[in-house]
C-alpha cells in the first residue's frame, strides 16, 4: 500500500510538493512501516502521544468559557489540520505532510494560551517559546523521554510555523497560514459569543472582501490562496487579501486578545509563578520524567518543561494543592 501511495504522489503531487519518499529521514534510523509513508505514521504518533490529548484543556483564546462551543487549543489544532489540508489538495502539496505538522504545531503551549507562555517565557532564565517547545516535545520529552522520533520535515514545520518562521517546504509555509486563518477566524466567532464584540464592532473592509460568516471567510482565503499559488513555486495570499488579514489580525490583537489576556493575567502569573518557584526550589518532586532532563539540561529547563505539560485545570489543582488551605487543616 505504500508504494501505492509513492506512485500516487510521484504522478499527481505538484514539481514543487514534498514526496513521502524523498523525506530527509529521522533522527534515529529505525524500521520503516509496511503500509505507512514517514509522513503518516508521523501523523498517528501525534495523534497518540499524551502532549496531543491534553490539548483539549488548554486555553485558545477564553479562559474558562460559560458555555460548550468555545475553542479549545485541541480544536483549534484539528481547525488548522483542516484548513491545511484543503490548501494541500487543491495546490496538489503533500496532504498527508500537511496534517502532521498541523497536529504537532501547538504541542508545546502552556497552560492558559499565550499568557502563561509570556509568563514562562520572563521568570525563566532559558526562555520560552511555545514554537521551540513544540519541537522539544515531539524531540525530547513524549514517550517518557524518547521523543516522538518524528521526519526531518515535520519536526521544520512546526518549529517554524510562526510569524517568524521561515518554513523549508509549501507545506510548512500551508500550516503556517492555515493558522493565521483559523485562529482569526474563530476567534472571532468566539469573541462575539463571549460578548466582547458584536458583528458590527468588526473592520468593515476586511469584512466585506472576507464575508460576513465564518465559513464564508475561511472560504475566500482559501480560494484567493489557491487562485494566486497554484502552479507556482510558493503559497500566499494576494496583496489585497494579505492587507484584509492583517487588518482584522491587529483589530483582534487590540480588542480581544489584550482584553481577554488582562482577565487571566494576574491569575495566571500568580500560578504559573508559585509553581515555577516551588519546584526551581524543591526540584526532587518533579515526576520521574523531569529528574532526567534536569540533570541534563538543568532545573529550569525541566521546570519550564514540567509546567508548560500542564492543562489548565490541572495547573489550577496542583496550585490548590500546594498552596490553598484544605478545609479542616490544622
């Protein structure tokens, strides 16, 4: 079945598309599957690995939300793999590629989005991005410390899937928009939901080239990506669409993102800060994991590794059971 699907891309895959075949390999060599390319077996590690199931605690945007349909990192991860692919298939890019940096790119999030990121990222001497932890995740730390072992392509992308990235394939450079895309998009929905915003509060230019609903500008991105990429040695959008997207990105940057940050802000800094001191200080209680990264890239590497695992509910437990009064406690 494999070489079935080498023949498929070495016929159908755009000149300028990665083939599963042609991948530049792992970090460890190790048997190759029967049935599966490198790209999809990536895929189903991820699928599986703990750091990809605990991302449907993790915060996206609203901390807690009073209601069932807001997103979470999880969905926000599957709503990437989704835009991503629909990109893929129709510039003929390697699909499966595609999905398996989408699923891995936000592995390395923290607790309560990107405020516990900013929070890890100023009390820790070594820094903290989630982009670089992603990769660590999937490199180092999963499968009680041997690592995912991931291709070489996968483990660029999501290393590179930020503003600042310069990915290496059109693959990469596809998730990197698919998230653009998803997060503004749905973040919207989302901030209108929470009662943040109402449809009216939103730029009208951006909106009008986008469309009104969700979907309807998922679509037109799409489209307009396609319309510019197909056949071409690169993936973007136009001018005019790239405009719009920036437009609504910083709109969303100033009334949503630092007003919904505000409201976790202090919590969040408070936590994450009493339980980055509590294990700098006593780092004999991390879990068994984390005695060996400690040893071999130091006390706050492991912290910062430990505490960036976390959901955000069980950040808040480990807080309430290090440092909030039980009941009846003497």
């Amino acid at each position: 079945m494999k070489e079935k699907t080498f023949e498929k891309e070495a016929a159908f895959l755009s000149p300028y598309a990665v083939q599963s075949k042609d991948t530049r390999g792992r970090l460890r060599q190790e048997e190759p599957c029967a049935m599966r390319t490198d790209f999809q077996r990536d895929r189903d590690r991820i699928i599986y690995s703990k750091a990809f199931l605990r991302l449907k605690n993790k915060t996206q945007v609203f901390f807690a939300p009073d209601g069932d349909h807001y997103m979470s990192r999880l969905t926000h991860t599957l709503d990437v793999s989704q835009i991503a692919r629909s990109v893929a298939r129709c510039l003929s890019l390697n699909e499966d590629l595609c999905e398996a940096i989408a699923l891995g790119h936000d592995l390395g999030h923290t607790p309560f989005g990107h405020v516990g990121e900013r929070v890890l990222d100023r009390i820790s001497p070594c820094g903290f991005h989630h982009h670089e932890q992603s990769l660590r995740v999937v490199d180092r730390l999963e499968k009680d410390g041997r690592g995912l072992n991931l291709t070489y392509e996968v483990r660029s992308g999501i290393l590179n899937h930020t503003p600042a990235g310069h990915p290496e394939t059109l693959e990469a450079e596809t998730v990197r928009l698919a998230d653009l895309i998803a997060y503004i998009n749905h973040d919207i929905e989302d901030a209108i939901r929470a009662g943040y915003l109402s449809f009216e509060d939103l730029p009208k230019g951006p909106i009008a080239l986008l469309g009104n609903r969700t979907s309807e500008r998922i679509d037109s991105v799409i489209s307009d990506i396609c319309r510019v990429s197909e056949g071409k040695p690169f993936v973007k959008t136009s001018e005019e669409m790239g405009a719009a997207l920036k437009e609504l990105r910083d709109f969303m940057f100033v009334h949503v993102y630092e007003e919904a940050n505000k409201l976790i802000q202090e919590s969040a800094e408070r936590m994450l800060g009493a339980l980055y001191t509590y294990f700098a200080g006593k780092p004999e209680e991390l879990p068994p994991l984390y005695h060996a990264v400690a040893e071999e890239d130091g006390v706050p590497r492991a912290v910062c590794d430990y505490i960036s695992s976390m959901s955000d509910r069980y950040a808040i437990g480990l807080f309430k059971t290090l440092f909030v009064p039980r009941e009846g406690a003497v």
